[in-house]
C-alpha cells in the first residue's frame, strides 16, 4: 500500500510536467498563444455550457483579430485559429492541396453512416464528390421545384389556420424543410407540417439534440475523432441510423422492383449505385444493374443522411432567422413583399424556378441574414502535409487542426460596419462584398456541394410566406435587443425558439 502511494505521488509532478509541455506547443514555434488552463484548454465557456462553440471561436477571434493566427487548445489538442483572411483564402482556395481534409471521424465498416461527403477525406472524397456534383445542376433542380412548391402550399394553408396567433417559426420552417428534404432526398411524402409526431421530424430534431451524450456525440466527431475510435462512439444515436438505414433500402428495393422514377436525389444516387455515374444529360431513368452495384446500401445511405441534416437544419434556422429580422425591419420587409408581388404579377402569381431567381433583394436579404447568422459559425480543416504560411518563417505541422471563425469574421465591423443591424444593401454591390471575408457556405473545393438547393428551399420558404403573411415580433423587446444563442448547441440555436405573430395580408 504504502509503494503505491510513493508511485502516486511521484506520478503527480510527472503528469503536471506533461499538461504543462503540451501547453506549450504553440509558443515552442514561436506562435502567439493564448492562456490555457487543464482540463478544457482555451474552450472553457463552451465546455461549461455558458456559450456555444461558435461564438467562443468568434470571441478567440475579437481578442485576437489583429493577428493573421493564432494558437489555441481544445482541451489538450492544440489548434491554430486562421483570422486573416488572405490566409484564409490560402487555406480554402490556393493551397487547398494542403488543407482537403476536415479531420473528422470516419470509420465506414463499423459506423457506416460516418462515411458521408462532409466527413469523408483525400481520394475519397475527390471521387464521391465528384461524382454527385452533377446532382445539384439548374436542370436537375428545376425539375424538383415543383415539389418545393407543393409543400409550400401545406405551409401557406397550415399558417393561415394560425393567423393571429404567435408561432414559433422555427419549428414550423423545420418541419416545412424536413418534409422537403424528404421528398427530394428520399422520394417519401411527408407531412410533419401538419401531424405533430411525424417520424422525420422526431429524428431529425434528435440529431441536433442539445442532450449531453449528443453534444459528446458531436464533438468527438469533430475535434476528437480517436475517441470516437477508442471508445466505440457512434455519430448518430442507433435508433437514427436503423430508421434511415430502413426508409433507403425500402425506398431503393421498391423503385428497383417496380421499375419507378422519381424526380428527386434518390433516383439520382440510384443512378450512381447503379452505373458508377450521375447521368449529365438530364435524365432521370436508369437501367437496374446486375451487376455488382457501385456504392453499397451504406454509402448510399450516408451520403443521403448528409444531405437530410445539412439541408433541413440550416435552411430552417436560415429562413426563421430572416423573418425574426423582417418583423423587427417592418421596411425591409415591405420592399421584399413589394418585390415579390411585383415578380409574381407578371407571371400570373405562379412561383416558378425561373421566376423565383429574379428576386434580387430577396437574395440580398437572404445573403444578409447567412452574414448576421452563418448556419456553420466556424470552418475546420485538416493540414495534409506540412505548409510554410507565406511571408513567415512559420511552418503548419501535417496533422494540425485549424479553424476559421466565421461568425467573427461575419461580425467584424472593420468589414461590416455596424454588423448587428440587418442591412440587406450591403449585398446589392457584388464588387465590393466580393471583397470581404463571406464564408456561409465555405469556399474553394470544398464548399458546401447542396448550396443551390439550400437557397432554392430557403428563398421558396420565404416567398411562401411573405406573399400571403406578415409577420411581426410577438416580443416587441426584441425590436432591440438580439437573440440568446443556446449555449449547449454546435450550431447557431436561439434560446426558446423564434416566436412571431402572422396576420394574412390584405389584397391591395
């Protein structure tokens, strides 16, 4: 007993010794630091629960804006904080063969859905991204607009039931989102607008779950992968991955066997289990393979997974967001409804692809609300092999986790003045917003490949509702104060939701 004390207490000053050395990654190479402390590093606030990861990186950046990088701990993982964004550009853009890779946690054998194109690295992910590209052309979208478009009218028609009442906009525009994603992603007619336990909304709203195991579950994910690794950790709860597993290999034996064709990204990623390829003619048939099939179940699967949490989470927060806006810029949103009105008018009040893209202050008021509120408030990349930042002496180690906070950066009044107001102008310049660092939707390579059909559902959305409602604040303190951010989440949450009243426009 009294040996394994004398070992304990020798252990003592050793781990001591240890914490302190990894503390000091950064300075040992000369990179400005910040002061961490064991056992969360620099990420105290977001480890206590007190802010969200986004905005802690948006404070790291505030602090320390006036530097190009630099060195932060999560936890014990040293990380480098990318601010410049010439360097930024470097990171996405110019050297992207440095920084392909996020990092983050795969293993397609025993967690298949882990294997989807977010997450998946190097030749994999060139391959798999270069064959769904041609998913999200003009031609394939226009020919699922109708759909949008039909599920806009049960939006129109469930918010007009409510008019007068104050609705919490951000559950109603999560479920138009999710029966969207589930008709153009899976081919299913959904209606989680109407029927309060619908099945896709229930486990689309426990991937974003703010519990404890699914913030753990998340944040392995990203900034942790080898405890995912050791631990068994899973990167969605079970439940999630047998429902969706279950909804693709019917959906897939069904059409097969019946020889259906569905205009949606379904029968698009048929195509490509199939005959190893999108077609690029636009056409929408396939010819069932006997084949081996090009991708498995699985693959299928998660690259169909991906694209239903991605698209519904942040074009719901994006769409409820703009509107919390709207009602507390009563002028903006009477010139966006004029707009509307006016595209509308001259072509017979039908909302069509074609039409809906001649809305040019819309899309500002769309690109001004990603600024205020990115649904991504942050970047991770990967450093592949070792990069030398240009005009230093400084080289990235391969291996090194790097961030971009974007939610800083989009709230920097030395690139946007006055960044808590909503000013939808600032958009209609393209010279010179192309000058500003604007990272909604990532850049280079590897940008976010569903972006049209994000802001093809998101500007629907918004047409729906503004073309027959206005809304207002149901809270009249929040005409100036901003929103709380839930402290719990990975991304941008309003505390409580966004509570709004509607009232049905009068015909002029």
């Amino acid at each position: 007993m009294f040996a394994w004390i004398i070992c304990a207490a020798a252990a003592v000053p050793l781990v001591y010794f240890l914490i302190v050395y990894q503390f000091s990654y950064w300075k040992r190479r000369g990179i400005t630091q910040l002061t961490p402390s064991f056992p969360f590093g620099d990420l105290g606030p977001f480890f206590r629960q007190r802010s969200s990861l986004g905005v802690v990186y948006a404070d790291v950046y505030r602090l320390c804006k006036r530097l190009p990088f630099v060195g932060i701990y999560f936890s014990l993982r040293p990380m480098l904080v990318v601010n410049d964004p010439e360097l930024i550009k470097n990171v996405l853009v110019r050297d992207f063969d440095h920084f392909h890779d996020r990092g983050l946690y795969v293993n397609e054998e025993k967690d298949p859905l882990s294997g989807h194109l977010f997450a998946l690295g190097g030749e994999q992910w060139r391959h798999h991204r270069s064959k769904l590209t041609p998913t999200f052309t003009s031609g394939r979208l226009k020919e699922m607009f109708t759909n949008l478009v039909q599920i806009g009218r049960v939006l129109q028609d469930h918010v007009a039931k409510r008019a007068g009442e104050d609705i919490e906009i951000r559950d109603v525009m999560a479920r138009y989102t999710t029966d969207i994603i589930a008709s153009v992603g899976f081919g299913i007619e959904n209606d989680s607008i109407n029927e309060k336990g619908n099945i896709f909304r229930e486990m689309g709203t426990k991937v974003f779950s703010t519990d404890l195991k699914t913030i753990l579950r998340l944040t392995s994910t990203f900034f942790t992968p080898k405890l995912n690794a050791l631990f068994g950790f899973k990167f969605i709860a079970q439940e999630i991955e047998d429902f969706i597993m279950n909804v693709v290999r019917e959906t897939l034996e069904y059409r097969e066997s019946n020889k259906v064709v569905r205009k949606d990204m379904m029968q698009l990623l048929m195509q490509l289990r199939n005959s190893g390829t999108v077609s690029i003619d636009d056409r929408w048939d396939i010819e069932v393979s006997t084949n081996k099939k090009k991708l498995s179940l699985e693959q299928v699967t998660a690259h169909a997974f991906v694209f239903f949490i991605a698209a519904y989470e942040t074009s719901s927060t994006t769409i409820s967001f703009c509107l919390f806006e709207l009602a507390r810029n009563p002028d903006i949103q009477k010139k966006v409804q004029q707009e509307i009105d006016q595209v509308l008018a001259s072509h017979n009040g039908e909302i069509t692809y074609d039409n809906i893209n001649e809305m040019k202050y819309l899309e500002n008021c769309i690109d001004e609300t990603l600024r205020k509120y990115p649904a991504v408030p942050f970047l991770n990349r990967e450093c592949s092999k070792d990069y030398k930042i240009p005009g230093t002496d400084t080289t990235i180690e391969k291996g090194t986790s790097l961030v971009i906070p974007v939610l800083g950066l989009h709230r920097d009044p030395d690139h946007y003045p006055e960044p808590d107001r909503f000013i939808p102008e600032r958009f209609s310049n393209f010279e010179d917003i192309s000058t500003k660092p604007y990272l909604p939707f990532g850049a280079g390579p590897r940008n976010c490949i569903g972006l049209r059909l994000g802001k093809l559902q998101t500007k629907a959305g918004l047409v729906m509702m503004l073309s027959k409602f206005n809304v207002r604040l149901a809270d009249e303190t929040y005409a100036s104060k901003e929103l709380a951010l839930d402290a719990r989440s990975v991304v941008l949450m309003p505390v409580g939701g966004i509570k709004v009243s509607i009232s049905e426009r009068r015909a002029s």
